[in-house]
C-alpha cells in the first residue's frame, strides 16, 4: 500500500508542477481562452498545459518519495524503478485528464466530470488489480486506466517485470497519443472567445 500510495502521489503531484492547466483545461476551451495560447507557437497542447504550475504538486510530489522509503522495501534499484515507474504513470494521468477535457470542445464544460475522474482515478488507483475480476480489469485499463497509475507501477518498483514495464509503457503511450489527437480534432473546430484578457 506504501508503494502504491507513493507513485500515486508523485505522479499527481507531477503532473500539477508540470502540466497545471491540465486541471483546467475544459475551462480554458469552454470560456474561449485558448486565443492567448493559439498566438504562441506551437504546439499548442503543451504551452497550454505547462503555462501554470500547481505548487502543492511539489507536496504531493515528495510524499510519494516519503511513502517508498516508509514502505520498508526500500533499495536504490528499488528507487530507481520508483522513478521510472512514476513517469509513465504521470503521463497516463495527465493524458487521461486531457482526453477528458477536450470533450470541452463538442460537449461544452467538463468540470464535473473532470472532478469526477480525477476522484475515480485516485480511488480505484490505490487497490491491486488483483482485487478485480477480469470485466473490472478491463475498465480499469482502459476506461478509467487507474490500474496504470496505481497497481501496475506498484508492481514494477517491487520487482523489475518486463510485463509490468511493457503494461506501463504501452498504455502511457497510447493514452498519450489518443489525448493528443483528440486535443487536435477539437481544436479544429475551436471558435474564439473574442475575449480581450491579460495571462499572467
């Protein structure tokens, strides 16, 4: 559960250093405010996402390095697999709430249900695939993909698994992808807010 909760919490709180305006995406697109972004280059997702910082992220960030030396499974390979496990599990998260929000730009608003995935993420992130049967599994990878950012790195920084490496790399690459094509077919049909703002 250490481990768990630990790679969790830094890959949330990485993608809130990182990429804060992920949180608020669905915002940004609902209210026309992507005109501030569109006049710098590209590409637009990234300028979008990485213009703001969440500084409890750092917090968040920390922690999840505290939980894996608390876990008493600590090692240095350990470390670095805790590290690398971190990283897919992150892009997974951020992706998954990209993809989300960009729905913003067919279905108007998405805060609630942003707030909602967000929720189901961390919830059903914290118990091992184990738990679930194979119908569970299945959503748990793919449509609500928590078992890629909880369970399945937990696994990897256990004990280094081609399997679980190949699991994590796939499916940050594919969430990945398929947020950033929805993100561009969105952004195509994306009308102005014609609004005149200052983005600090």
């Amino acid at each position: 559960m250490y481990l768990t909760f630990g790679v969790l919490a830094s890959a949330f709180g990485l993608v809130g250093l990182l990429f804060g305006n992920a949180f608020w995406l669905s915002d940004i697109i609902a209210n026309g405010r992507l005109d501030y972004h569109l006049s710098m280059p590209k590409p637009v997702l990234l300028h979008v996402a990485a213009s703001r910082t969440i500084s409890s992220g750092m917090g968040d960030f920390t922690y999840g390095f505290i939980s894996y030396a608390l876990s008493g499974q600590f090692t240095w390979d350990g470390l670095a697999r805790f590290v690398l496990a971190t990283l897919p599990a992150a892009t997974v998260f951020g992706s998954f709430l990209i993809l989300v929000q960009s729905l913003s730009f067919w279905l108007g608003m998405m805060t609630n249900l942003t707030n909602l995935v967000v929720n189901a993420m961390i919830t059903f992130g914290i118990y091992p695939a184990t738990l679930f049967d194979s119908t569970a599994k299945l959503i748990l990878f793919t449509l609500i993909p928590a078992a890629l950012m909880g369970s399945v790195p937990a696994e990897f920084i256990q004990s280094f698994s081609w399997r679980s490496l190949a699991e994590l790399t796939v499916g940050a690459a594919a969430f990945f992808i398929l947020a950033v094509t929805v993100f561009s077919r969105g952004l195509r049909r994306y009308e102005s807010g014609s609004a005149i703002q200052v983005e600090v």
